[in-house]
C-alpha cells in the first residue's frame, strides 16, 4: 500500500483484513526527513532514542516534552487520531504502521499501545495472530487499555463465526492475565542498539532494499507472501541482524551464547534454524536435506521436497523459519515446551492462517503445506 509522505512515498505493511496488497516501496523520502519523520514519532511514544544516521542527539533535543504532551491530550496514542489536522500529522499517521511493524510493546498502562496492530504479546499482532476474530471487530483501532477496562466482545460484532468464538476464548485467557498500572508502556525494536537508540540508516536501507529486490542480494523474500513481520524478520537473519545470543553477546548484551534449547553449541543463527537437533529433526521430517555447510544466505536455495510445489515456496521457508523462531523465543522468554509434533501442528495451523495472503488461485498450495506438515506429525 503505497502513501504519499510529503515530496516522497512510504509503505503500511498489509494488515490481516487485506492480505493481498503487496509490501512494496517504490520511493523513498530524503534520509534526514524519514529520520526526523520517525524522532517525531518516537518522542511521542517517549521510549526510543534515535541515531539520526549516526549523528546521535537526545529526544528532548529534537523535540519538546512540551509538544508531546500536548499532542497527547489530543490524539488517541494508539491510534494518532484525533482533532489534529495537516501535512505533517498525515505524514505520522501514514507511518504509524511502520513504526508498528519494527516495535515491540511491554504493556504498563496500555495506552499508547493498539490492542490489534502493534506486538505486545508474543511475536506477532493480534491482528495477525487472531485473523478470524480480528475480521469481526467493529472499531480496529482501540488501545490495550480500552479493550482491557470495556472488554473485547463489546467492541466485536454480535455474531461470530466457530473459528472467531475459538479465538475470541484464547484472547479473553491472554486479557485475563493481563493487568496494568499507571507508568507508560515500553517499546523496544531490533533495530535498536544496546543503549536504546533507534539507528534509522539501518531501516532506511531496509525499506530501501524493497524497493527493487530482484537487483538486491538477499532481497527475493520482499516478493514473497509472509506478513511484513516475517519479511522485516527474514530481512535481519539474511543481514546478520537478528537478536540470537551470538549478536547479543557481540554486542554485551548477554555474558554466554550458549544455546538455550540444546546446550550444545553457540547460538547462532544457523545454528538456531538448521543444526540445533530440534530444528536438524524438524526439517528431516519434512523431507529437506541440509548440507553440513548450510547458511542462512542458502535460504533462497534450500532444496524443495518432492511434496511441495514451487509456487510461494520461499513464504514456506519463511513460515518454517519463523516458527522455529517464535518457538525459541516461548521457550527462552515464556519457559513454554513444544513436542515435535506439536510444533509441526502448530505450522499446519499457521500455514491455514497465511493461506488468506496468497492469491486465490493458489488456495491449493496452502492445503499441500498443511499436507506436509501432517505428513510429518
């Protein structure tokens, strides 16, 4: 979905009620306004600092505490609505799902965070992550807070279809164990050093490379059919950006790389996707074969089972390498347990979800994914 932003354009990832519009940039403004467009931003939401393309400076240096509150007492945090008009407010507000996609929230007081678009729980949206029930709510811009102290199913439709019913229960059990307080929410982002600060040069190549992915190296995921988190997460594994132990303990955020899962061996990326001996079994079951020197750089030529077909499969590897992701991050952060075959029916029920992103006249692959994936069990 492309937006105008001032003399240049910026993207809105696709949100789970259009799944078919396609993450495309095809012009980008100035590095200092896209910078200066996302300080406005973050001094709004008062938790990330920014390095303006390595020229680091304070919040308050760049923006007034005073303008950020004042803004706030008239405009919805979660949403930038309210009875703010003009060229720079539009420019926010167009770049607000943007900002959505490359946070995360720790929720405090829920205000500032959406309740359906931003990640608070988990690795994923609510919107994304509960697409049935997502697709029967009446206002899809409420905050954490709102839909907290009023309840989700006033803000739902009376009618709910079994699948949104099943989901509205999970959600209610998620909202049960959720309490907040008076202190602002937290927001954090992979593109953030270990001192806070947001460097922009970093995501404005990012968003640079989608441009034209085809004359980029390791940019053929931007053309896949995975939701834009996906393709921001691919973007910082094919990079060597993505937050495993061995980036951390680069970065002295972390004393050991020690894989969590497996004990055996430093986490790195590959290490993570391909030879920790439960992804090493994950992929034998689906009938990939690894070579003992597989990168992630080979995701674009991992060999594809016999089984599979390959129209969208680069969204399959990327389905399968998010999965193996949000599972470690449960175990590491959540101390949740997964069993194999739960995990590869945990990916048949995420291959469902993500069938609605392909076009309709490919419906059938997403039903061989899941032929796979139960294949495996």
């Amino acid at each position: 979905m492309i937006l105008e932003t001032g003399r240049g354009k910026c993207i809105c990832p696709p949100s789970a009620s259009s799944p078919k519009i396609q993450y495309r940039l095809y012009q980008l403004p100035c590095k200092i306004k896209f910078a200066r467009c996302l300080t406005m931003m973050s001094c709004l939401f008062g938790c990330i600092h920014i390095d303006m393309l390595g020229l680091h400076c304070s919040l308050q240096e760049i923006c007034s505490r005073c303008w950020a509150n004042w803004v706030r007492q008239h405009i919805c945090l979660a949403s930038l609505e309210g009875d703010i008009e003009g060229q720079h407010w539009r420019i926010l507000r167009e770049l607000l799902p943007l900002y959505q996609a490359i946070t995360s929230v720790c929720i405090v007081n829920g205000r500032s965070t959406a309740f359906w678009q931003d990640v608070w729980h988990g690795d994923e949206s609510f919107a994304e992550r509960f697409p049935a029930l997502y697709s029967h709510c009446k206002q899809p811009k409420q905050s954490v807070q709102a839909v907290v102290i009023d309840g989700l199913r006033q803000h739902l439709v009376l009618r709910l279809t079994t699948l949104a019913a099943d989901e509205l229960r999970e959600v209610q059990v998620i909202l049960s164990q959720t309490t907040l307080t008076n202190a602002e929410d937290r927001r954090s982002s992979p593109f953030a050093s270990a001192d806070g600060n947001l460097a922009t040069s970093g995501l404005y190549k990012m968003i640079k490379s989608s441009r034209d992915p085809s004359h980029l190296p390791n940019g053929g995921f931007w053309s896949s059919r995975a939701p834009p988190r996906v393709q921001f997460f691919a973007w910082l594994l094919l990079h060597g950006r993505l937050q495993c132990k061995s980036n951390l303990l680069t970065k002295k955020i972390v004393d050991d790389a020690t894989c969590e899962l497996c004990d055996g061996a430093p986490e790195t990326a590959e290490h993570l996707l391909f030879f920790c001996p439960f992804s090493a079994a994950f992929w034998q079951r689906l009938g990939v074969q690894l070579e003992p020197d597989t990168a992630v750089r080979d995701l674009h030529h991992l060999q594809k089972p016999g089984s599979l077909p390959p129209t969208h499969f680069d969204t399959f590897v990327l389905l399968c390498c998010w999965q193996l992701w949000k599972r470690r991050n449960g175990i590491v952060f959540r101390q949740e347990s997964m069993t194999l075959p739960q995990f590869l029916q945990s990916c048949k029920l995420e291959a469902r979800a993500w069938s609605c992103r392909l076009p309709k006249w490919d419906l059938g692959v997403s039903n061989l994914w899941c032929s796979a994936f139960s294949s495996a069990m």
